[in-house]
C-alpha cells in the first residue's frame, strides 16, 4: 500500500516541480487584425530587438505609423496627437462612437473550473437610478427558484413563488442545466440571467420592478448549450456568448435573440483560453490552445471569417528533455466544476 502511495505521488510532484522550476515564459505577440493594412499587425519584444511594431509579412513599423493602422486600439492617443481619422469606409469617427464599440472579453479555464457558490443576485433592471445597486437577497436553483434574504438568512416565499410560476408559464423545466450572468454593480445596465432547462431550451431570466421577465428563446435543431457568458457592453450588440456540446461558438444578438455561429473552429472553455477585442469593423478572436494560439479576424457585422494567423506552441529545452526523464506523468485536473452551471439532473438524482 506504501509503495503504491509513494508510486502515485512520485508520479505526480516530480514531473509538477521539475517543469516548475524550468519554466520560462513564452510570449506570442500581441496580434491585432487592422482594418487599414488588411492585415494582422503585431507588438513583439525581445531581449535582443526589443519593442518592434510590424505586420504579418514583417515589415516593420514605427510607434507612430503603428497607432495609425489600429486607430480603434489606439484612439485615444490619436485624439490627443489630432491624427483620428475623420471618417473610415464611409463612416464618421468621433472617440465617443469609437468607445462606444470597442470591447474586450476574457475567458480563461481556470475561471471555469473552480468551485463557485450557487447562489446568484439579481439586480433591478429598471431602477429610475442612474447607478445599478446590489440586491438584499440571492436566489438558488433547484426545483424552483428560491431567494433568500442574506441579513436574515431566510427564504423570501412569496418573491419565489412570483418567479417561479413565471417561469412555469413559459414551460420551463427545472432542474436548470446551466447558468450564466454578469451579477456586478460596475456596468451601465443589466440584462439579468441566460439558462437552461432540463429539456435544454434556452430562456432569459431577469427582474424589472420587482416583477420577473422571463421568455424563451429559441435554438437551432441539435444545438445543447454548455457555457454561457453574458456581458453587458456599452454597444448593447448581443447579450452573451454560449458554447454548445461540440465546442462550437455562438454570439446571441440584441434585441432580436439570433444565435450566430462564429467561425473560429472548437473552443472548450475548459481547456482553452480566449480573448476577444472589438471594434467597429472587426473582431480579433485569439484562442490558447495545447497546440498554439490560434487567432481569427472576423467581421463585426455579420461575424463571417476575414482571416487567421496561428503561433505555434512552442517548447523550451529543458521542457523536451523532460519528455525524456518522465515519459508517465500523472495529473489531478477536473472539468466538473464550471462557472455559473448548475449540477445536470444526473447529479441531483
């Protein structure tokens, strides 16, 4: 039994603190797509060069040249130099209308497997106030939606009966599968909860004056949502994006609740991290994997495919030599805790 244990364990810390001691960052440049060279252009460093501003064909730029061929990432210092476009493929620019499209979404996978509390407040979407305020209670999902008063640690019945047969109105079906929302004060407004039934129809859950809003929205013929992340961004484009059971990415549109798939392959948010920065005119989607990063230009209109640009994973010496030392590597990784996802029915019965 001993050396069973001591077999286990050798397995385990000594491959982990042989690649934690040799570790050495590896850094892919800070790729952008830019909307006036057609091209991705790129903020690489290195001990040697240091900073270099180029593109994709690696002819390289100044600091200067390089703010104007991403006027979206670097509005601000172009507003200030007085060299902001006036207008761009037909389109008057003002560093309000610039800010007003410009987002940035991040998403890593050790957000998503991490344990979280299942407990969610939601906030009044339709206040009268100017700042959105935290609520005195939370609610939990079982098979109903239940809030509770957190000074007195007590279930509000009467509130939970109002949502809950709200909801059963609409034909949902609980246990709830997955969850998703945005329950922070620092936003400019609120857009409430995306979730899952048992049946794994997709609904919209959120509270205006005190009363729910719930409605279904429909999804494609065999598509099963997975993960859900809402974001409230200032452009109110879409509501969130969802993943379903075969890794594929979805925007959902606002206000008409359209799922558009986004051509940038499989992402599993629980291996792979993502980023997202926006503009007016394109999106630059860049996804971590095991393999590389794998980066996609798409259309910010109808989210169709301009271009892609991959980094290849690369490997240091000592993490290939140790390939060699370790050929059996043993490793305690879980997928089964994901952010703002409910346990299935399976796990409940």
């Amino acid at each position: 039994f001993f050396v069973f244990i001591i077999l286990v364990l050798s397995l385990w810390l000594i491959p982990w603190f042989y690649h934690f001691m040799t570790a050495q960052p590896i850094r892919n440049p800070f790729t952008l797509y830019s909307c006036i060279i057609d091209d991705f252009a790129c903020l690489d460093y290195s001990e040697n060069k240091g900073v270099q501003y180029k593109d994709r064909n690696g002819h390289l730029y100044s600091d200067r040249q390089f703010d104007s061929i991403l006027p979206f990432f670097y509005y601000h210092q172009l507003a200030s130099d007085g060299r902001l476009p006036d207008s761009l493929n037909g389109i008057k620019l003002t560093p309000q209308k610039i800010g007003l499209t410009n987002f940035i979404f991040r998403q890593s996978a050790s957000d998503i497997n991490k344990t979280v509390p299942h407990l969610y407040p939601l906030l009044e979407a339709m206040s009268g106030r100017v700042d959105l305020q935290m609520p005195g209670d939370v609610f939990r999902l079982s098979d109903r939606i239940e809030f509770i008063d957190m000074a007195t640690n007590t279930i509000l019945e009467k509130k939970s009966e109002i949502f809950t047969q709200a909801m059963k109105k609409k034909d949902f079906r609980f246990p709830v599968r997955c969850i998703g929302g945005n329950p922070t004060v620092k936003k400019e407004y609120d857009e409430g909860y995306f979730l899952t039934d048992s049946d794994h129809r997709l609904f919209h859950l959120k509270q205006l004056r005190g009363r729910p809003y719930f409605r279904p929205i429909p999804l494609p013929k065999g598509i099963e949502i997975t993960h859900i992340f809402v974001k409230e961004y200032p452009n109110r484009k879409f509501y969130a994006l969802l993943t379903d059971q075969e890794n594929n990415l979805w925007a959902l549109s606002n206000p008409d609740y359209q799922l558009y798939p986004l051509p940038i392959g499989k992402y599993d948010p629980r291996q792979d991290d993502i980023q997202i920065i926006g503009d007016l005119f394109n999106w630059t989607v860049s996804i971590d994997k095991k393999d590389g990063e794998h980066i996609f230009a798409l259309d910010a209109t109808d989210y169709s495919l301009v271009d892609t640009l991959t980094y290849p994973q690369q490997s240091s010496m000592a993490s290939k030599i140790g390939y060699y030392f370790f050929p059996a590597e043993l490793s305690f990784t879980s997928y089964d805790c994901l952010l703002y996802t409910s346990p299935s029915p399976r796990d409940t019965e």
